[in-house]
C-alpha cells in the first residue's frame, strides 16, 4: 500500500504521517517510511534526535546509483544517464520490493531503521536544501528520487510505504500525486485550511486519485461542521487536542498505548480506510500514468537535456503488477 500525507505548512501534516506510521509499526505491518518534504520534520517526528535525523542519507545524493541498479537489463534505457523523475519501469527493470528486498542497494545506502513501539520501520529522506542550491535548484530535483523509486516499487495489500509530501499543491508539478493508493490531506477547520484541499480535489479529479481529509486541530462541533460544509463526504475523521503530540514535540513521546482514545480511534479509521482502497487498485491504470507523465516530462524538457528520445523508454507491453517479479534481474 502507497499512502501520502499531504496538507497546507502548519497543518500537522508531518505530525500525522509519524502517528500513522507508529500506528502501523505497533500492529506489526511492515513499513518503509520517506520524508518528501523541503522542511525535513518526519525524522524527528518519529524519535530521532536532530543530529541523528541530519545525518540520515539523502535520496538525491544516491540518485546515480539508484539509477543504475533500476535500470536492470532494460533494453530500451540506453544508459542511466538518460533516466529521468519520471521513467517507467519495462522489461528487464529491476523493481523494489517493500519487504524481503533488504540487500538492494537503495534500501543499503538510503534506508535507515528507526525503532518505535512495537517494531522497527525503515526510514529515507529527500534531504534538505543545501546552502550549494540555494537560487539555482528547484525543491522537485530533490524529489526525483523518490517519483523513481515510487515507479519501479511493487507492494502489497499487508506492507505499507508512508510518504510526507511537500506542503500545498507543489506535488503537481510532477506525476507524483497519481502514485498512491490513498492520500490522506491533513485539513484544519479554516478557510485556508479547506483551500489546499479544493486544490487537490479539482486537481486530482481527473486521474482517479483516491482522497480522504483528516481534520486536525479541532477544537469541537463548531469545527467538524466547518470541515463538514466544506470537504462533504471527504472527511474521513477529525483529530483533537492531544498531550501525547505535545509530549513528543518536546523530544519526550510517551508510549503510543498511551494517546488518547478519541485519536488512536482516528489512526484505526485511517487504517481501515487505507486497507479498503486496495480493492480499488488498477495496476494497469497506474502504468498508464506513468507513461502519460514520463512522456510529457520528455517532451516538454527531458529529450533537450539529454540528447535523446525519452519517450521510447516507454515498454507499451509492460503492465507493473506482482506477476512481473518472478521476471526481474538479479
């Protein structure tokens, strides 16, 4: 399972995504767990000292070799080199796994375990801005790593990977929004709170993305109604005032057996709700998106920057599914 947690900046998101992922982590699901986001706060969020959670390796700066192991003995990718955010997998690509995939090289130079109640989960980041690309990078080329990763990625229904994204509606900018089995968009009972998510939903509409907005900081009835007149049927659960929250953004988080009732209630109905959303997968669907993606990327600035034809890199025989694994080079 694919689930992203998306939301305004201040709107809890991080804070959310690390409740769901100890949730999953103390009910004994398998999770890999990525920071998206420019402001890195899922590190900490999940236990990590701030030192520890800086020193964690960036996705981007293993972009080359996540490319080259990716690639496999696809054909039609004459190089690594020539990979971009948005290559698809195709015959002969090499495919991630979520679980019994330990001694890939991506997982070996970017996963780092971090221990919580009741199990471990692996742990990648984007990695922060550097000073090096403060005015001449984009917050998206620290991404690529992780729309590439997401591309060649085949899980199941019992194995989850859990993603902080960027704030706002930046994950547009890419096909990365279309990734995900589910997307939880954090929403607090305010006019601009509501406003990101009439973004993603007019947005999203087109391409079949599966939403569910999970009110935050609500303070009573008067709230959940607010979320009620402006998400509908959307809102999925609300979220209240929490000690536990308070507690762990101090560095000090009690046991999760200890948050409230009302919220641990929540992270069930989210659980529930991300498990259902299964059923809905259409693996043929989803390798259509990445095409669509891959091929306008490449036509709109990935050929003139390469020197090649992108859009041959696109197997039109190639479904990614469970089936293909037993395929994949070694």
């Amino acid at each position: 399972m694919k689930i992203a947690f998306v939301g305004k900046g201040g709107s809890g998101k991080s804070t959310l995504s690390s409740l769901f992922i100890r949730h999953l982590a103390a009910v004994q699901v398998p999770v890999v767990a990525v920071d998206a986001d420019i402001n890195q706060h899922l590190g900490p969020a999940l236990g990590l000292a701030e030192q520890e959670a800086a020193a964690l390796p960036a996705l981007g700066a293993h972009l080359p070799e996540i490319k080259e192991y990716l690639r496999g003995a696809n054909p039609r990718i004459a190089s690594a080199e020539t990979m971009i955010k948005t290559t698809p997998p195709g015959s002969g690509s090499r495919l991630l796994r979520l679980t019994g995939d330990d001694d890939n090289p991506v997982y070996a130079a970017c996963a780092r375990p971090v221990a919580l109640d009741g199990g471990t989960v692996r742990l990648m980041v984007t990695g922060p801005f550097e000073e090096s690309d403060l005015g001449v990078a984009c917050y998206h080329s620290k991404v690529g790593a992780v729309e590439l990763c997401l591309n060649h990625l085949v899980d199941g229904r019992d194995e989850y990977l859990v993603v902080d994204m960027t704030a706002g509606s930046d994950s547009f900018a890419s096909g990365m929004f279309t990734r995900f089995d589910l997307t939880f968009l954090v929403a607090e009972p305010t006019r601009k709170g509501v406003a990101v998510y009439r973004q993603y939903r007019d947005y999203a509409r087109d391409y079949g993305v599966a939403l569910a907005v999970v009110g935050n900081k609500v303070q009573g009835e008067d709230d959940v109604a607010f979320l009620r007149d402006e998400v509908g049927d959307d809102l999925l659960v609300t979220v209240g005032h929490s000690d536990w929250v308070r507690a762990m953004e101090k560095g000090r988080p009690p046991r999760l057996d200890s948050l409230e009732e009302r919220n641990k209630q929540a992270l069930r109905v989210m659980h529930e709700r991300a498990d259902a959303a299964y059923e809905e997968r259409d693996w043929r669907r989803y390798t259509q998106q990445m095409a669509l993606f891959h091929r306008k990327n490449a036509e709109s600035w990935g050929n003139s920057r390469t020197g090649a034809d992108l859009t041959a890199q696109i197997d039109p025989g190639f479904v990614l599914d469970e089936s293909v694994l037993t395929a994949r080079p070694v």
